[in-house]
C-alpha cells in the first residue's frame, strides 16, 4: 500500500471538487438557460424582451436582499430577520419622508443605510459577541424588528400621495431600456463581489467561514469579521428595503415579510454554502434571478402559486444535500485521518 | 469540590413558577374575570397547539438539533383531515392517519439531518416551505369549513361541567408522556447523551441515526395531533394554518431552559414557560395590548432565553476568573493533539 | 555551515524561554520548561508523545498564553496573543496538522494575514500568486498557487504551511513533524530549504519523532520529558542510543511489573490480513485470554486506525476479524460492544466521556438496557452499578453524582475504565490508556489491567510510553507507516529494539 503513488489515486475526486467548486455559478447559469428554455417551449411569452425585463426587475431587489443573506451565509452563520430589516428600514424612511417633504434623496439614503447598518450591528453584537447561536438571535429580532414597525405604524400605512414624486417615480426610471432598478441591483451586487473578492476584510470572510479552527490557529478575531458581515448584511437590507419602498410606493408594516425565507432560498441555490466559505454573492443573486423567473413562469402557465412554495422549500433541501455532498468530498480528501 | 451533584435545586424551573406568579398577579390587577376558574381554564387553550410542538421540538433540541418546519406539519395535516372528513371518514380512522403523516414528516426531516448529516436548520428551513406548499397542494386556497362535529370534539369541548378543556387533558397527557420518556427512559438520557457528546455517545454504543430519526418522528406525530387540536379550535384548514407559529414555540423550548446546543433542559422547564408564556399573552391580551406589541415580547424573551447562558457565564467569570480560564477554544483544542 | 560548529563565537540567543509553565484545569501540561534557541541554528526539540513539545509551541506562538514564565525574544520579553502578532515579528509556526482554509486558493492560504496591497487597497492578485510561487519553489514545488487548497494531498497542505511560514520574515521557524506526511525527495527538499535558512540566520526549532532526522540536521537538542525539560545539549555530545535514553528514562517506582508467569486462555480475537484503504494494509494478530498484547509505534503509524476498525468505527475494506472464534465484521460500536470487545478511546475528554455528565451517567451508558425494564431506567440500580464500579476502580469522588469534567485526569480514566469494563468485554483495547495521568494513577491502571488480564481477558494495549509497553506486556506489536513490521516477546523486547523498529521505515510514503 504505501508505495503507490498517491496523486494518481486521488486526482479524480480531486479535480471534481476544484471543478464543482469553480463552476457553482456557471451551473446556476446552465440551470437558469434551461429553465428560460423550458418556460419558452411552454409559453412562447416568456422570453419576449418585455417578459424578461419584467423577470429582470422583479429579481432585482430580491438579488440585493440574497446577497445581504449571502455574506452572513459565508461566514457559516445565518440571518433571518432579513426581511424584517427591510420591513422596518422601508416603514421609517417613508414615514420619515413623508413627514419631511422637500426631503433630498441623499438625505432619504442615508437615513435608510444608517438604518440598515444599526439594525445589522444588532444582529452582529447578538451573534459575534453574545455568542447566541444566529438561527436563535436572528429569529429573535426578525419578530423584534417586525413588532417594532407594527408598533410604530400603529395600523396606518404610508400612502404614495405622501411621498415625493421623485421617489415615486424612480422604479420607472430606464436607462437604455434597462430598469435603473436593474442597473443598481446589478452594481451593488458586483460591488459586493468585488469587495469580497478583492480585499482583505472580504478574504477574512471567506476564511472564518471556511476553516474556523484554522481561523483560530492563524489568530484571525473570528468575532470582528462575523460582526461585519452582519452590518454588511444590515446595510444591505437598508438599501433593498429603500428601494422596496419606492417601487411598491404604499408602505405598509408587512413589507418584505418572507424574505428571510426567499433570500435564504435564492443564496444557497445559487451555490452559497450553509456550511460557510463556499460560494459567491454573484452566485446568490443569480438565485434571486432563478426564483424570480420560476415565479415569473408559473404565473405566465396558471400553475397556482403556491406551488412556487413547495418548489422553494424542495430547491433549498436539494442545495443544501448537493452542498454536502461536495463538503463530504472535501473532506474525503483534505487531510484529517481521524472520521 | 466545585461540581458536587448534578442538580441540587431546579432553580431555573422555580424562577419561571416566581415570573408566572408575578405574570398571573400582574394580570389580576387588569381585569376582575382574570381569576375565575373558566378563564383560567379557557386562556390555556391558546397555548396548547404551540405546547404540543415545543414538547417535541424539545427532544429535537435535546439533540442538539432543530426542527423549524412543525408548523407547516401541522397544515399537512389540517388539509389532510379537511379531505378525511369531506370524504365521510370517522375520526377513529383518520386521527391515526394523520399522526401517523406528521410522523412520517418528521422522520424525513429526521432521515436528511440523521442519515445524510444535512445541517438540520437549513433542511427544515427547506422542509418548512416544502411542507407548507404541500399543505396548499393537498387543501387548494380554499379555506375548509363544514366539518363534521366529531372532528371537533378535541379541540373545543369541555368536560368536568364544561370547565376543562379536553385538549388541555390531551397536552396534560403528552407532556407527562414526553416529561418519562425524557428523564426516566433510556432513550431520554441517549438524546441528552447524543446532545452533549455526540462522538462519545456513539462510541458508547448509542445508535445516533436511529435515536435522531425517532426524535424526528415524535415531534412530526405530535404536530399531527397539534393538527387535530387545531381543526376542533379554529374549525377550518387552509394551507396557512399555523404559519409563524414557530416563533412562540421555539422561545417556549429556549426560555424552559433546554439548551439550544443539545444536552440539558427539563420537559418541566418547558411546561412552565409555556404556561409562562401564556399568562403573558392572556394579561396582554386582557390589557389590550396589541399582537404586535406581543410578539416584540416574545421576541425579546427569545433573545433573554439564549442570552442567559452567556450572561451566566460571564457573571461566574467576574466572580472567579481563575477557574474559567482554561476552559474555552483553547481547552477543546489542546486535547488530541500530541 | 552552522555557527556553532563553523567555530564562530556563539552569538546572543535570539530566543529564550525561562521557566514556561502551563496546566490546563487540573492536569498539568508543561512544567518549569526553558532553554535558548539561537540564530543561524537547527534546534531539535525531542520527546515522546505528551512531552509537551506542542503545548510549548502554541505559547510561543500565542495561541496558549504561559501560566507561569517567560519569552524572551531578541532581548525583549514577549507574550504573543495571537499567531498573527507573532508573526509580525518574525515567530512563525507549522503545525503537526496542516491548518488550513480549504475552499480558498493556495496563493490566499499562503498570503493571509499579509496580504499585498493592490489598486484602492485592494489585494494585488498576481504579486500574491507570484509570491505565492516563490515560497514554493523554494522548497522545490511546483504547485499551483491558484489551484483551490481542498483537494490537495496531505504532501502538498505540508508545503503550503511551511511556504506560508516563510513568507513572513521568519527569525525563529518552529516545524512541528513536518515530514511525517513527506516523501523522502519531499523531506529531503524541506531540510535543503532549512539547512539554507539556517545558513542565512535564521533559527529553526525542528520536531519530529524521527531520530535519525534530528541527527541529521540539529545543531543543538532539547529533550522533554513527562512536561518538563531534561536537557539541552550540542549535537556532537548525543548519539542516539543517549537520546533514546533521556527521552524515555523515567524515575524506577513509576515502573509496574506485569506478574512473573502468566498462563493463556484460548484465542479470544484473530485478525487476518486486515487492512483500510490508504490507512493501513494486511495486519494479522491474535490474542489469547489472559494476555496482554502490546502496540508500539509512532504516532500516526495506523495503531489507533487499527483499533477503531475493529471496534467499528471505519469498517475495514478487506481482512478478517474472529472474535471468540466467531467471524464479524464490524460496522459500529454498538455492534461490537454487543459482541463483547470493548475500546478506550485514544482522546478520552472526546471519545472516551461526556465530560459534563455524572460518573454514574458515564458509567451506565453503555449498559442501560441491561438496566432498564420496559426501557424504564431502574434509578436506584443504576447508582448501585456506578458506586459499585467506581469503588471496584478507585475513583476518588465524593459521590458518584459528581460531574466528571470535576475529576483529575486519572480519575477521568478510571471512570472510563469502569464504563468500558461494566459491558463484560472478553477483549478489551486500550489506547494509551495512562497518556496525561498522573504518576500515581499510572500505577494504579497498570495494576488494573494487570489484574484484568489475570481474571482472563484479551487486552491490547496502544501505548507510546515505552517502558509501559514493555513492562505491560506478554508480547510486543510494532506498526510503522501502516504495517505491522515486528513482534517480541517479553523477555526479548528493549525500549531501544521497539524504537527502532518503530522508526525503521520512516520516510517511506503513507498510501
């Protein structure tokens, strides 16, 4: 036994693994084509530029939203007051616009990012330095955060005639026929990617997630980083809910509700890991793109739409077993004699 | 010697039975009906549907795992009884049925988390969509109604001249029975093994699949029986039934005092903070205070249910630092190596 | 040419360590340990298992802060509070396993924690790839740095390390068994690269169990032993008949006779030609009741491998197993516990207890059902059992209520024991049953198994400490790299025969 050579042995589950874990987006891309492909031999309106386009926006703030679950996903924690922040951030910045008319749009911006980034910093301060497990935390202040905006709305909604009408008006924007929804969704996103990818905060990221043992023995502060993608998270739902706000223009205290729910479903099909360290935000938004476009296809086929549910909750158990599965070869084949 | 014996007083259980008091006189001062005996009995029925899940969603935790899809079991299984009585089934035929689907449910959560070692809060956070597209699926949009009497026997009627619900009997039962099986049984004391060392257990002989599917399957049959309940409650089923219920039920288990890593907690705890739990709504509810204002509470109780691990053990590194300092990361890590 | 023995006077230490000491709760894991390291030198640090050479690397490193002493560094008393800060200056550390993050690339891995600053602060991607590339081919590899770090062999996480240690600007690199997962040509790189290291000042404190690489390399050599410092000599002093004997000579009274003649049973358990794929291949022993068979080797040579397949850990992938005469194939401990072999588990505070569980709780796991009618436990019965047991073993607690994570290292064993004994085995596997005990609980488990194999079990002890080994047992096992390489008898086995066979094949590749 100890004279064979060992990398010939090894190399086939080897080269699956750096495959699969390189080619996570593009099979999300694969899948994306063939369910475009599916939905058009099915309904020839679905691929109609004006259909896609309405496939694209409606993706739009969910994508922002997957990728704030994203970040936190990759550290191997959880966020599910997700939509709750939205909810929140949404209710306060349109109350607070409403009340102050003559309002600028970067004053309305910045309430709603602070928002957002105080929300999140909650979120972290509970999870990174209370130690409280994040399923548990976040569960608290999704109800914390949603009973907050009942709270404070005291049953009345923010009516569109009360905000301005550049806010309004902005889910309409098109530049080059493209939603400006669109645009910002796909530049937030790619921002995030970038820092991610390309900074080494964003690297830390990946690393706590990915080994926390390793992490420890490097010396890296776990709880720093974990705390960062938390308010990275927050920020991010600040953003989404703003934009939220406008498009649907009457703010009610239920916006968002679910989210948590559909951004956990978007990120993990598109190859995030639940597991930590693996996957990408741009993989979590095109899972945005995915369900935006199963929704999109069901509605255009008459299928009821609570199939949409049964499809998400058996989408995110099947990512979730591939996900293993590709854990379990990692593991198979990274060092480790013991189990 | 710092750890003489195991539980020398049940201080966690006497602190919630002192809250309940205090929630009960608290709630007196609100209305004059609060302390007659039919509101008592009555108010309890608000927390039996949630009760029967934290009872199962308790051994679950014991095992240091979660389970967030009961909820929706509990719609599978209010449509499934919605077609059971449409079709003309007797309750005796169909009751065991359903059970046994919340079951079978819960044994494929049990199976993904046990047999495949899928992360269980991520497979019920699927499972949990999943079950509640089913529930949809199997009883269409349309809420049921026009149940046949018989099914609502369990969840709305009294006996003892009207004052005791039979569902509170029915949750009395379960409690009891889950209450021996936890503490008296081996099998209770393989899933608090299991929640404190998994490796351990497992090298002590202790079959991990087998004891993780069951626990499973017993949360999964008594949100079948939660389903039951709900029917003779609310007298309808719809897909939503039950939808964000989890909530109430998870704090109930995190604030009875079961660990959320697994391994420690009573079935008593539990209990006691359901009643707890509902003495708060029941006064909130009697002070006119809104469900929105509610669930904040709940969600700040939550919050304080797991923090109060954490904020023990901070008090006890203030008061004796020395002790603790080789606990930690860096006392787990030590072992096995060399 | 080192310093010392090019002649050149002998510089200031660049390193000191006075008087470290460190215990973890009851169990102390260093004691009064110090010697100087210099610049331009190969330190070899020696010792057996449990010596403590890890537990002193990770305060050196910061990863563990000393109770009691110092380290001075450069003149400067230092106390790292993490790894990072001892890197920044100049301390750096590759662990016995490789410590790495596995979805991300070799480059970052090797990068982290200094990463090059790129356009808007950014990290410049190809400075780190070719840095990356730089560390590695140093030590001869070619390795990607772009390829992902899962999926790489043992070999090549070894390299990643050891690059990623000397992309800092390393005064002192500590190699903790670097080789243990290399091929010769591997190995033989790595010492270029160290001896070259050296040459330009640096110093390198070097660990292995490997004695012939020690005296191949080190300039100077430390031993421990039992926690505490024995000696610190220059390599032209020591060979390796000396080495061996300071690192296992050990105070007389410490030593358990095994009983003068011992007479065998039937065979109890035969194993044939078992084997684990890329673990260990073609073992064949038995063991007879009553006797005591002994398994020498180094760590990670497959012994503890071999005890969990058969226990049911990791199912075999071929061979045979008879228990009493009986052929099974093991899937799981509950399996075999029913067949009567019972396993102490290597890690003990892991495998072995549920640390924050009652003596009785621990005790009684493994029996419930035997305790327990209709599934109901009998409460009063179960206390009976572990009072019982624990007054049969000699566990000193107040009360068999007590939780065992209270309990010192050797009363932690003794539960074990009578956990594992309160099944009735006829075959019992013991794996370094004494590793981090105290002296006299050392006797006492000697006494113990002793006694056990005299009431007729078949016992098999794992045990690194040498002269536990030898005086234990009726016959002696050795397992290098997988395989079984010799077998002696009482009489004819020495500390010095059982370590070198153990070392015999060393540098040979792990399948």
């Amino acid at each position: 036994m100890s004279d064979q050579p060992v990398p010939a042995e090894a190399a086939p589950s080897r080269n699956l693994v750096q495959f699969v874990l390189r080619l996570r987006e593009a099979g999300v891309v694969v899948f994306l084509v063939l369910l475009g492909l599916t939905f058009g031999l099915l309904n020839d309106r679905f691929l109609s530029v004006q259909n896609l386009t309405i496939v694209a926006s409606s993706a739009a703030i969910l994508a922002i939203a997957a990728c704030a679950q994203g970040v936190v996903l990759i550290t191997r924690n959880l966020d599910v007051s997700v939509g709750s922040m939205m909810g929140l951030v949404a209710y306060l910045t349109a109350d607070w616009t409403a009340n102050h008319p003559g309002i600028s749009p970067a004053e309305v911006v910045a309430i709603a990012v602070v928002l957002g980034i105080g929300l999140g910093a909650i979120n972290g301060l509970l999870v990174a330095y209370g130690k409280v497990p994040a399923l548990i935390g976040t569960l608290g202040t999704m109800s914390l955060y949603r009973g907050l905006t009942y709270i404070y709305a005291h049953g009345q909604e923010v009516s569109s005639s009360r905000l301005p009408h550049w806010m309004l008006e902005s889910a309409d924007i098109r530049i080059a026929g493209c939603p400006i929804y669109v645009i910002i969704a796909i530049i937030i996103v790619m921002a995030v990617a970038w820092f991610l990818y390309a900074y080494p905060l964003g690297r830390r990221i990946y690393a706590v997630g990915s080994n926390g043992v390793a992490a420890w023995f490097f010396g890296l502060r776990a709880e720093r980083v974990v705390m960062f993608a938390y308010v990275l998270c927050g920020f991010l739902c600040g953003i989404a809910g703003l934009l939220y706000a406008a498009r649907v223009g009457t703010v009610n205290v239920v916006l968002a509700s679910g989210w948590e729910m559909s951004s956990l479903a978007a990120a993990v099909i598109g190859g995030v890991s639940v597991s930590g360290g693996s996957g990408t935000v741009i993989g979590a938004a095109l899972g945005a793109v995915v369900l935006a476009a199963i929704d999109n296809g069901l509605v255009l086929l008459r299928v009821p739409e609570f199939w949409r549910m049964f499809i998400q909750g058996a989408a995110i158990v099947a990512a979730v077993a591939v996900d293993a599965l590709i854990a379990e070869a990692i593991r198979r084949s990274t060092a480790g004699r013991r189990r | 010697m710092a750890a003489k014996a195991k539980r020398q007083w049940p201080f966690w259980e006497f602190t919630l039975i002192v809250a309940i008091l205090g929630a009960g006189a608290w709630s007196s001062t609100l209305s004059p009906y609060y302390l007659s005996v039919d509101q008592l009995f009555g108010s309890t029925r608000a927390f039996i549907i949630p009760g029967l899940l934290a009872l199962g969603l308790a051994v679950v935790v014991s095992l240091g795992e979660i389970d967030i899809s009961l909820a929706s079991i509990i719609a599978v299984g209010t449509v499934t009884l919605s077609k059971f009585s449409a079709a003309g089934v007797p309750l005796g035929v169909s009751a065991p049925i359903v059970v046994a689907i919340g079951a079978l449910c819960g044994a494929f959560n049990g199976l993904l988390v046990a047999k495949w070692r899928l992360p269980s809060l991520a497979v019920t956070l699927g499972t949990m969509g999943a079950y509640r597209g089913l529930a949809f699926i199997i009883g269409s949009e349309v809420g049921y109604t026009d149940f046949d009497d018989s099914y609502l026997w369990l969840g709305s009627e009294y006996i003892f001249h009207g004052i005791v619900p039979v569902s509170l009997i029915v949750f009395a039962l379960m409690a009891i029975l889950v209450w021996f099986l936890m503490h008296r049984t081996v099998y209770g004391r393989r899933c608090f093994s299991i929640g404190l060392n998994t490796d351990a257990s497992w090298f002590a002989g202790v079959d991990v699949t087998e004891t993780k599917i069951r626990a499973y399957a017993l949360a999964g049959a008594l949100a079948g029986l939660a389903a039951i309940v709900w029917i003779g409650q609310y007298g309808s089923a719809r897909g939503d039934n039950a939808d964000g219920s989890i909530l109430f039920v998870v704090t109930a288990v995190v604030l009875g005092g079961i660990d959320i890593n697994g391994g420690r907690g009573t079935i008593s705890g539990v209990v006691l903070a359901l009643f707890l739990l509902g003495t708060i709504r029941n006064g909130m509810g009697l002070a006119n205070i809104g469900g929105p204002t509610q669930t904040v509470v709940l969600g700040s109780l939550l919050v304080a249910g797991v923090l109060r691990p954490a904020a023990a053990a901070a008090l006890a590194r203030l008061s004796n630092p020395a002790r603790l300092k080789a606990a930690g990361p860096q006392g787990v890590e030590s072992s096995g190596q060399e | 040419m080192s310093a010392i023995e090019s002649g050149q006077p002998i510089r200031e230490p660049i390193m000191a360590l006075k008087g470290i000491g460190k215990s973890f709760g009851p169990v102390k894991a260093l004691e009064d340990v110090g010697f100087d390291v210099y610049p331009g030198c190969v330190h070899g640090l020696v010792g057996e298992n449990g010596a403590g050479k890890s537990t002193l690397v990770k305060i050196i490193t910061g990863l563990e802060q000393a109770d009691e002493g110092e380290v001075i560094l450069a003149g400067k008393s230092v106390a790292f509070r993490t790894p990072i800060e001892a890197r920044s200056h100049g301390v750096a550390a590759v662990y016995q396993d490789p410590k790495l993050f596995p979805h991300l690339s070799v480059a970052e891995n090797i990068a982290m924690g200094a990463y090059p600053a790129g356009w808007l602060g950014g990290l410049d991607r190809r400075r780190m790839i070719e840095t990356a590339r730089h560390h590695l081919a140093r030590l001869g590899s070619d390795l990607d740095p772009r390829r992902t770090v899962a999926g790489l062999s043992v070999a090549e996480h070894q390299f990643v390390e050891i690059a990623r240690a000397l992309s800092a600007d390393v005064r002192v690199l500590i190699l903790d068994e670097p080789t243990s997962a290399l091929t010769p040509t591997e190995a033989e790189r790595l010492f270029a690269v160290m001896r070259a290291l050296r040459d330009r000042g640096t110093a390198v404190i070097f660990i292995t169990h490997r004695l012939e690489e020690i005296e191949a390399l080190s300039d100077t050599i430390t031993v421990l032993r039992d926690r505490r410092h024995v000696a610190t000599l220059p390599r032209a002093e020591v060979d390796r008949a000396k080495l061996v004997q300071l690192m296992v000579g050990r105070p007389l009274e410490t030593l358990f006779t095994r009983r003068d003649r011992p007479s065998f049973g039937a065979e109890v358990l035969r194993v044939e030609h078992l084997s684990l794929e890329g673990v260990f291949a073609d073992v064949s022993f038995s063991v007879r009741a009553g006797e005591i068979v002994g398994m020498g080797g180094l760590v990670g040579a497959g012994r503890t491998e071999i005890a969990q397949t058969l226990f049911g850990i990791t199912p075999p992938t071929s061979g045979d197993f008879y228990l009493k005469g009986e052929k099974v194939a093991p899937n799981s401990p509950r399996q075999m516990l029913g067949k009567g072999l019972a396993y102490l588990p290597e890690d003990r505070d892991r495998d072995g207890l549920i640390m924050p569980e009652t003596i009785t709780h621990n005790i009684t796991l493994p029996i419930l059902k035997t305790l327990s009618r209709w599934a109901v436990i009998d409460r009063a019965g179960e206390r009976r059992v572990a009072a019982k047991a624990s007054e049969t073993y000699n566990v000193r607690t107040p009360s068999v209520e007590a939780i065992v994570s209270s309990l010192s290292g050797g009363n932690r064993q003794k539960v074990a024991f009578a956990k594992w004994l309160a099944t009735e085995p006829v075959a019992l596997i013991l794996d370094e049953p004494t590793h981090g005990i105290d002296i006299g609980s050392k006797a006492q488990v000697h006494a113990m198994v002793s006694q056990l194999a005299d009431r007729g079990l078949a016992v098999v002890l794992i045990s690194s400490d040498l002269p536990e080994l030898i005086a234990m047992s009726d016959r002696i096992l050795v397992i290098a790299e997988g395989a079984l390489v010799a077998e002696f008898a009482h009489d004819e086995a020495t500390q010095e025969k059982v370590m070198l066979a153990a070392a015999r094949q060393s540098g040979r590749r792990r399948g």
